[in-house]
C-alpha cells in the first residue's frame, strides 16, 4: 500500500469528539506522544529482558502512524 492510500484510509478512521481543530489538534498530538512512548517502551525490553520483541513494535509503530497521519493531514 501506497502512503497516499493508507492516508486516505486511517482519516476515514478516526472519530475523536473534539469541538474544535484546536481539540483535535491536541487529541492528536497526545495519541501521537502516548503512541510513541509505547514503541520506546517495547525497545527497553532489549535492555531489560535482552530481547527485541520485533511483532510488538510493528504494531506500535503502526499506531504511531495512524496518529501522524492525521496531525499531517
């Protein structure tokens, strides 16, 4: 899949209950960050339990996207 068609695919997606571009904007912003701290959280397994749990940060790199997308968007 193409950038452009999983663009168009997670903003179809998203439903946040935000008044605003301002709300929306920060709930975006806070699941971009929450999201984020989740891939660096599954990366400080490496050094803790001394494996690198390659599935799990697939996963949370994808969430990381599907918020990206829409701060770009």
């Amino acid at each position: 899949m193409k950038f452009k068609e999983y663009q168009q695919t997670v903003i179809r997606d998203l439903s946040p209950k935000a008044n605003n571009d301002r709300e929306l904007l920060a709930y975006l912003a806070m699941g971009l960050a929450c999201e984020a701290g989740e891939v660096t959280n599954e990366i400080k397994r490496l050094y803790v339990n001394k494996s690198l749990p390659l599935d799990a940060i697939r996963e949370e790199i994808g969430d990381t996207l599907f918020f990206l997308v829409h701060v770009i968007s």
